[in-house]
C-alpha cells in the first residue's frame, strides 16, 4: 500500500540524491557524513517503494483515500 504520492516522492528522491552525494563527497565532518548517507539512503528507500513508515505512527494521511479504503456509509 503506497501513501506517498507522486510528486513526493520525486522530491524525496532528489533530496536523496543530494544527501548522498554530500555524504559520498565528504560535504561534513566524519559524524555528520554519516547521518547524511543514513538519511540519504532513507528517504530513496521511501522514494522507490512509494512507502514511508513514519505515515502511519502519527496518523498522516497524505493521499486522498482510494474509493474501496473508505468506509462505507
């Protein structure tokens, strides 16, 4: 089940890039290099699978419902 949508996840995808690049590049200080990669590599997980875990703990919904997710009156 995706909850991220398209243009989210475009987005995330090029900060991803960008982080990682930092990361790869030595942008930040040794401790710092590495959360970016760790982040980096968070956000292009969620870009490619169209997932984020983080969503469903607080109770965010960002996509609309699709019309078989909405309860039935």
């Amino acid at each position: 089940m995706k909850n991220i949508g398209h243009l989210q996840r475009i987005l995330r995808g090029v900060v991803a890039a960008a982080l990682l690049a930092g990361a790869a590049l030595g942008a930040a200080p040794q401790p710092w290099g590495v959360a970016l990669a760790v982040l980096g590599i968070a956000l292009l997980a969620t870009a490619v699978t169209g997932w984020c875990p983080i969503f469903p703990l607080f109770g965010i919904r960002p996509m609309p419902p699709r019309n078989n997710d909405r309860p039935r009156a």
